[in-house]
C-alpha cells in the first residue's frame, strides 16, 4: 500500500505528467471543451420538520468584516484568531452568515425576520432570490414576526425600493423593541451620529405603525410560536419556540453572533450587543436551556442551515450542526 | 426577564388561545389560504474552492437502513444508538447519505463516482435531478473516476435503462478493482448467492472493456488528482487528493461508511467492509492524515455536503463540518 504522503504522491505524480490522463477514448471522442466555471453557489434554502410544521431556513448570503479590534469589547483579535483556528474557520475576516426561518404551521405561513433588504452589503441581498427558489410567494406570508431591530432582520419587512414586501402579512414586533426605538424622547438623548436604527425603524414602521402588532414576552404570538425575552444584544431582542406535536425547537435569533466565536466563548462580546453583560446572561440562559432539552436551536448568524444541538465544552458550548436530511 | 420554562411558556400561550394570533389587519386583508407545504428539500449541490478548482458535491439522496445487528461486524445496535444519540442522531435507522464529487480543473471536468442511476432505493435517485441542478450537462464530463465498484458507486455509469449516462467521458477504475471484479477465476470461486457485485460490474464495464482506464495508486490520474491506496472495503478501493495552487483536499470515499459511527469508532467495522481489520487500517490511517495536515477531507457516507475536517478525539475522531459559504 503507498504511503500516504501528499508531498511524495504529487511529485511522483508531476513526473508522470499530463500523457497519464489522455485515455484511449481521447482520439475518437469530440473534442473537449471546458466546463465553463459557475462561480455561483446552489439556492440557499434548507427544509426541516418539527412536528406536522415545515420549517425553511432562507439565507440572505453573508457579511464578511475584516477581524478588528472594533468588532469586539473584552477580548483581542488575537483570541478570536486562535479561536477561529482551532475550529478550521478563517482568520481574517468574521463571517456572518443572515438566515432568517419561515415556518407553515399549515393555517399560517409565519416569517420570522426579513434580512437586509439589499441595503447592507452586497453579499448579502439574496433573501429574495432564495425565497423564490423555496418555492414562496411574498403574498402568500401571513405573519412577519421580528425579533429586534436592527436593519438586517427588519430592513426586508420593505422591498428596497420601499415597498411592504409582505402585503398580505400582519408583522408583529416585540413590545420592548418598539418601545425603545420608536421613542422620539430616547432618540433625541442619542448621539447624532449614533441614531441609525432609531432613523431606520422610523423609515420601516412609521407608515404602517397602526397595523404593527407589538407583542410581550412568553406569549404565544402565532400558532405554537412562544416569544421569549432574550434581551442585552438590544432591549427587546426576543428569542422564539417553536412547537408542534411532540417536537420543538428554539431560535436564539442574534443572542450569538458567529457560532465559532460566541457559542464557544459565551462571555465575550461583541460590540453590537448594547448592554455586553445582559447580552452574555441571555446568551448563557439560552444555550445552558438547548443542552439541557437537547433541541433543535438555530442562531440568525450560524452557519447556513443555522440548525444545531448546543453541548457545553469546558467553559463555552459547542455547536453540533445538524445533519442535512435530503429526504423531509 | 421571562424564565424560559417550555412547559410553561406553552401552557400560558394555549390559555391565550388563538385570538392572541389576530392583528390589526385581519379585518382589512384578503382571506387567508394556507401556503401549502412543500414537502420537497432544496436542490442538493454544494460547491466550493480548492485553489483554482471549482468542486461541486453532487447528493444522490440518502439511503436509511434500519439499525439491525447484521449492518455491524464488532459492536452491537445497543453501541450504536449511544453514539448516535450523544451526537443528537436518530437511533433507529443508520443514515447512509450518498454525494459525489464534480472537480472542475479548468482544463478537465472530472466526476468522482457516479451514484446509483436509480438502481438502489427510492430516496437514493436524485443524482442526475441535482447535476442538473447544478448547471451541469452530462455530455459536458470529461473524466469519470471511479473509487471502488460498488454499486452506488458505478451503476451511475450507466443510466437506468443502460445508456452511457457521460457519452464523452473516459471512464477511469483503480487497477486493483478492475482485476478482482471481472475476473473470472474469482467469481466463479465465489457462492453464487454472494455474486452480486461481480455480476453488477460486468453489467455495467463489460460492453467498454477496452475503453476503461485502469490506474494504479499514487498516480495523478487527472490534472492534480492523485490516487490513493485505500484498500479493506474492498481490495482496490482508492481514495483521492485534490491539489490546486497551495490547497489540497482528500476524499476519503468509503474509508468510512456513516461519520457519526464509524469516524468516531474508527475501530468498528461495518459489513459492508470486506476485510474488516484492514479498513480499519485503512480508516485511520487517513483519518490520522486529515488531522495532521488540517485538510478539507469528503467522505461518499458523511452528512451532505460531505466535507470537513477531522481532529483527534478520545480513543477516534471528530468530524467538523466545514462551514457553508453562501459565496465562493
């Protein structure tokens, strides 16, 4: 048996050369054009079952900032290097993958968050484009349910042009969101410079305000979908249950970032989630409560399917993905 | 903060009952139909980069025997379903995935393996619907290669009413393989019960016979794609790396059958490897390969995509799924 040595195989192999390829069909077969490359990624849509639910997880494609110092608050780049690392996850950008889930309870076909829209960076703008591969039609959601309100999970409740995406939908929002950045008095005591999701909530909710649901934690807000107060990354940053017969699951929606990163390091922070420490309790609560009931968990900014099983590792967790199923 | 107690949140939620799910633009919007449910999973391709190649991981569905002592050789049921439980498997079917590799060189499009045209069971015959897919014409291959001559494997060579399914393909079979499954010696000494797969690769090699390459390990079979030695499956059963610009990748084909079991328990032998003790050989020795040199390593058995990487862990070996990227 040969060795298993790549260096060895690949210069014995570079001595043999390319004649070793052209087999004997070569001379009466037509000649040989290239495959042109495709460049191009399949549709990124995903389906699972949880009980008689369907679930699709629709990815809006993913933002990539450079690894700086300004992503985090208490630890280095350094750390997040050798984290990266050891997981084989690349060192010089943070990945952030946007997948939000639709779920068809089979009365109601329930959207939960709405990617960017577009309007973020420009991998990531094929929230549409993925819906459509899905199989939806935008008429057909009857319930926009979001999870907080920052602009990659609201901005898509609009076409970029400004336009509801959803007609036909009721969009529910959670009552601690709205509260706090609808509040003119909060906006008003803001930094200038730092008012972009107060003037970007106001540019999506306030023509349909009257029409927006605002909904409490621990409620059931569609059929077998329970809110649950997950807040720190913003004031009302809501996490979901999902059950239906004897199977549930939960989104953790943006209590983690980047899996490799904020699963496996609960207590660091990224500076996005405004109050860091509140953020780690809830990130803690919610993942030590995905071990203990071993359920399906999906994390907006895992990677795409964003579906896992949470195991606690030393001091952090870790994120089993769960295996692709082609059949449902 | 809302203590996150399932039982109870739910028991609050069915009190509130469905009025809770009403909004404000129930009365105004058009009735609601329910979005019927698809029942259909996405296409199954995956593509990504090694180098300059472009690969796609082509899925021809999932074969789902029930766990039963005769699918093992050295542990029981009882060990299984304790591994698959601790890594969130279902415990009472062994998921046997089935996914292909299309290498694009540039120069060559190269398929390894083919799937099962069908042949096989019927959540394992969407290989040609997936190329298809995934923007590839069968007339476009350049080079079928071929690990091992088992049936999910090679029936693909042909489609199901026997046509050549890659016209323009050179058919190209480890050497060791081709010399145990067509010789006759050998399937005559054979009971004739246990005949099966020298009668299959008569049906599927013998009317090219003089067009198949036969090669040997450690050969660069295609442009940086070398053959690996990988026998205990069966006799000539080969592994390949794939090398561009300064990436390599490997795919260990059948070297393990579903990675949940058999990467964790490198030890354990399923029925279907010929000579047990030496694909066990075979087994860790490239799996001990992956985790030294950190590369992209596919598996024909592992959980679609198919690709990721192997560390070391306890007495075997942990698969880490290799993140999906939205963008090549």
């Amino acid at each position: 048996m040969t060795a298993l040595n790549r260096r060895t195989l690949l210069a014995t192999a570079s001595a043999a050369g390319a004649a070793a390829v052209i087999g004997p069909l070569a001379a009466s077969s037509p000649a040989r054009a290239s495959a042109p490359m495709s460049g191009k990624q399949a549709p990124g849509f995903y389906r699972y079952k949880i009980g008689d639910y369907e679930i699709t997880a629709i990815n809006d494609g993913v933002w990539m900032p450079d690894l700086a110092p300004g992503l985090f608050r208490n630890f280095s780049v350094a750390d997040a290097q050798k984290t990266l690392a050891d997981q084989f996850q690349r060192t010089d950008k943070m990945v952030v993958p946007i997948t939000a889930l639709m779920v068809n309870t089979g009365s109601r076909l329930v959207l939960i968050d709405t990617g960017t829209a577009g309007l973020f960076v420009p991998t990531s703008a094929s929230f549409m484009d993925n819906l459509a591969a899905a199989g939806f039609d935008p008429k057909q959601v009857d319930v926009v349910l979001i999870s907080h309100f920052h602009g990659d999970h609201i901005n898509g409740i609009r076409t970029k042009d400004g336009q509801l995406a959803f007609p036909n939908a009721e969009v529910m929002v959670p009552a601690a969101e709205w509260a706090h950045w609808m509040d003119d008095g909060k906006m008003s005591a803001t930094p200038e410079a730092a008012r972009g999701n107060f003037n970007n909530s106001r540019r999506v909710f306030s023509s349909i305000a009257n029409n927006v649901t605002r909904f409490e934690a621990g409620k059931e807000v569609a059929p077998g979908i329970t809110s649950i107060a997950a807040p720190g990354h913003t004031p009302g940053h809501t996490a979901f249950a999902i059950s239906s017969g004897n199977q549930s699951m939960m989104t953790i929606v943006d209590a983690t970032n980047n899996a490799y990163l904020f699963v496996r390091n609960p207590e660091w922070q990224v500076s996005f989630d405004m109050d860091g420490a509140m953020a780690v309790d809830t990130r803690k609560r919610l993942l030590d409560r995905a071990a203990a009931d071993k359920m399906l968990v999906a994390g907006y900014h895992w990677p795409f399917p964003s579906a896992g099983y949470i195991t606690k590792e030393g001091s952090g967790y870790r994120l089993n993905p769960a295996a692709w199923n082609p059949v449902l």
